[in-house]
C-alpha cells in the first residue's frame, strides 16, 4: 500500500476531525491500514500529532467532496514531481536553530508522556538536545517547568513525520523484543525452581 502524501499520519488525523470520509477512503489514501486508522480516531495512535491539511498542499476539495458523497469513491492525489534531495550524514546530535531552541522542553514533554518507550539517546539526535536537558524535564527540575506543556516535534519542526515515525516504531520493536526475553527468562526461572523442588515437599503438603 503505497500513500498518496508524504505525512499519512498526520494528514489522517486532518481528514478524521474536518471531514466525514470513511476510515477505509482515509486509510486508502494515506496508505494507512484501516484499524490504524479507526485507532487515530480513538486517539490510540499518533495521539498528540496535530493534523496536516492536504488541500493546502494543493490536493483538490472536490475530490473531498467525491468521497464524502460516496463512500465508495478513492481519492486521487494529483501527480507530484518527487525531488530527490542528496542524503547526509549526520554526526552526533541534530543542531536546531536558535528560535527553535526554547521549543525542545515541550517536545522532550510529548516524548516522555507518550512515548516514554523511545531511549533518551534517541531523543537527543533527533531533536538536538541533551540528556541533561531531558533529565530535567523528566524530574520538573527544569527552570520553565510551569510553562513546559507536550507538544510532538513535528509540529514543532524539529524533525519530520518520517524521522519521528521511524524512531517509534524502533523503540517500539525494542520494548516488544525486551518483554519477550523477559517474559522467556521468568517462565525458564519459574521451570528451574519447580525443577528442584523435591517431590516429597508436595506429599508433605498434601499429608498436612
């Protein structure tokens, strides 16, 4: 499934609050799988990333309005030259501009309210700040604690949609693999301290 913009998430978000598209025609376009996008609407997913409008971006209102009228209709995105921009390389922690600076402690807030999974090193490269900086929001030692509300960097324009998407989704293979080899080693633990209790204990047990 290939998606028709190039911010599904938060373009699903805008279609869900502003229009009254079905799930299937949103999650169709923005190359989104129709529960995930059912769970944006519940706020299950993407919570907290503020909406992107794609008729501002050029795409038609009337194809809008097409699917509105018919829930069978598929919106068809204007053909778009893609650019291909040079990859770089970077090295170390993002820098961010001076007047971005005063928003990281909001977006550092969002992280650790929703996604408190993503490890503070990652947070620090795609945002460009400090674990200081994050330890001190975490623990309202920060100095504009009062005033720090969570706000995702996106919106922020600290990263993009595709950066933030890709250092969830690791994190959240992560945490999935950390449970399972957790999980595995109490249930091996478990199996060994059955194992070597003597089965006289349970006829003793049985006999009191």
């Amino acid at each position: 499934m290939t998606a028709n913009v190039l911010m599904p998430k938060a373009t699903a978000v805008w279609l869900i609050e502003n229009t009254s598209l079905a799930f299937n025609q949103i999650a169709d376009f923005c190359g989104l799988h129709p529960l995930e996008v059912q769970g944006i609407a519940n706020e299950d997913v993407a919570k907290g990333i503020r909406g992107v409008d794609p008729i501002a971006g050029g795409f038609p209102r009337e194809e809008i309005a097409k699917g509105e009228a018919d829930e069978t209709h598929k919106l068809k995105a204007l053909e778009q030259k893609r650019i291909e921009l040079p990859q770089v390389k970077r090295r170390g922690a993002r820098y961010t501009p001076i007047a971005r600076r005063q928003d990281r402690p909001d977006a550092i807030a969002w992280f650790l309210k929703n996604h408190p999974e993503v490890a503070d090193s990652k947070i620090v490269k795609l945002i460009g700040t400090t674990k200081a900086t994050i330890e001190q929001v975490r623990s309202r030692a920060h100095w504009n604690s009062p005033n720090i509300k969570p706000v995702d960097p996106v919106s922020l324009g600290l990263c993009t949609q595709i950066e933030l998407d890709a250092v969830v989704s690791e994190a959240a293979a992560a945490k999935l693999r950390a449970d399972a080899r957790a999980a595995k080693a109490e249930a091996k633990t478990l199996k060994a301290a059955q194992e070597t209790v003597p089965p006289e204990t349970y006829d003793q047990a049985e006999e009191g």
